[in-house]
C-alpha cells in the first residue's frame, strides 16, 4: 500500500494521530495503516500479526524463520547458505559441509542448530566407509589425498563461476575420484588387489556406478594424468579397456587439474610445485605438457 504526503482520509493532522475502528495511535509522526496492512515506517515500529520487532537494521523474517543479528541477512525459501561474505558451507548452497573432513579449511564447520541438513545427500565418507576399513593404511591415505585434492578443485572452481561450475558435484566426485586404489596392487599404499594401479580409474568407475553414481563414476575413470586416449592404450600396450579416458565437463577437468599436485605415494599433505608437476608429465609426452599448461591459463 502506497503511503502519501497530507492527511489521510478520516484522520485529523497536527502531531499524534488517532486511528479509525479501534486502532492504536502512534507518536512520533508515523501514518497509521489501515486494513490490517503491517507496511512500516520511521525506524523501529510496531508489527501486527504475532510479528517481532526487530532492531538494528535487521530485516524481518517471515514464515516462521528466526531473525539473525549481527548484520547477516535473513533466509528465505527454506535456503541454508547466507550471502555476503558469510559462508558456513564453504559456497556450497543447500548443503552444510560434513565437521568430519572439512574443519581443517572451513571454521564454520559446527553447523548451527538453525540450519537444516539435507539428509537425501550423497555422503562421500560413508561410500569409502563401505570399502575400506577405517583408519586403515589405505583409508587414511585415500582420504587425506581426496580431502587436498576437494579443497583445490573447489578453490579453483569458486575463482572461475564464469565457467559456471557444479561445487557440490565437485566436493562429492573429488571425495571419491580414487576409490578404485583398494582394488589394485599398491602395497606402499596399503592397497593388496590383483590389477595394476593403472587400472584405479575403470575400477573405481565400476565401484559408483554399482552405487547408483553414474556422473561421479566417469570422474573416476577420466582422471589419471591429463587423460588417456584410447590411440595411447593401444599405442601404449596400456592395461585398459580401448577406449577414451579423457576428462570432459569442467567438473571433471577441474578434479583431474587439481588431483596433479598432490601424491599418495610420498609426501603425501605436500603440494606440488607447477614445475614439479610440468617435469613429472614430461615422462609421458609433449601432449600432457601442453594439456597441463591449457589448464594452467584456464583455472590459475
């Protein structure tokens, strides 16, 4: 309701105000409402309606949310994540990330009790959990790499929202991108399967896609180096199945970037320097140098 200059109909001028059919004045030179509208103006006013009054230039809420003071901005439509800086879950919206592998990057961590968790989503931990023994040798090292690698895509992935990237696909797909480890033969990794470490991407592709996690099985599969064309698997005499092992969405690429600068085999929480890494690709062609240095101008 529009609220006009000069006396309102029915209503005298000159200071307090009264109100028509039972309503309360109000001083201070405040227009009355009419028609139970609860519109306010002039600092801190009354509410209508069972509403609180809210004070410093908090904004009310209305169905049922709770005020947030401080200078955070309410919430609306059921949303967890707030704006402005404020960033409980670590720029992921509409899920609180999990205090068991996050607290290391995100002192938000503690979800607060007015927040709602999402329980229909996909917990990465309770996937490895499935497959391996925790605190394992195997475990501890597949998940502290995984947790390095998630926290870099997703640094790179909020640099870049032009390139309008999944964060919440990325911090579940980077979970889990080497679940396949457990499967092969890796001793120094605590890992006693039959196959080839090679084999991890396929292997672990399989392992999601049993899992109902198609999108987050190709992850899997398309990460080793820069990506294995299926001209190198023949060419190569590679123990894999003749196709294309190449990343192609930009989730996927940005997981296979970042998974570059971290090792499993030693100094494993140490991160790789971009000349470090350039050296290491050189032993397997020009081609994943240049791919690699694609990706450098595209997410650094």
């Amino acid at each position: 309701m529009a609220l006009v200059a000069g006396p309102h109909p029915g209503v005298t001028t000159g200071g307090d105000r009264p109100l028509r059919g039972g309503q309360t004045p109000l001083t201070g030179g405040d227009c009355p409402l009419s028609g139970g509208q609860t519109p306010l103006i002039g600092g801190d006013c009354p509410l209508s309606g069972g509403q609180t009054p809210l004070t410093g230039g908090d904004c009310p809420l209305s169905g049922g949310q709770t005020p947030l003071t401080g200078g955070d901005r309410p919430l609306s439509s059921g949303r967890t994540s707030l704006t402005g800086g404020d960033c409980p879950l670590c720029g992921v919206e509409n899920r609180p990330h999990d205090k068991r592998y996050w607290p290391q990057y995100c002192k938000y961590f503690e979800q607060p009790t007015n927040f709602t968790t999402n329980t229909e989503t996909m917990e990465p931990l309770e996937i490895i959990d499935r497959y391996y023994k925790k605190n394992s040798k195997a475990y501890n090292i597949l998940v502290t790499h995984s947790q390095l690698v998630t926290k870099k895509a997703l640094w790179i992935a909020r640099r870049h929202p032009e390139l309008n990237p999944d964060t919440e696909f990325i911090e579940e797909a980077g979970m889990l991108h080497d679940i396949g480890i457990i499967k092969t033969h890796a001793p120094d990794l605590g890992c006693f399967g039959e196959l080839p470490y090679l084999c991890h991407g396929y292997l672990g592709r399989e392992m999601l896609e049993a899992e109902g996690l198609n999108d987050h099985a190709l992850v899997c599969e398309r990460h080793t180096g820069v990506g294995i064309t299926a001209e190198e698997v023949v060419k190569n005499k590679l123990p894999l199945p003749e196709r294309d092992f190449v990343p192609e969405s930009v989730e996927e690429q940005i997981i296979c970037f970042a998974d570059k600068f971290f090792s499993k085999s030693k100094d494993l929480k140490k991160e790789k320097s971009l000349t470090e890494i350039r050296n290491s690709m050189g032993r397997f062609g020009q081609r994943n140098i240049d791919r690699f240095d694609e990706w450098c101008e595209l997410f650094l």
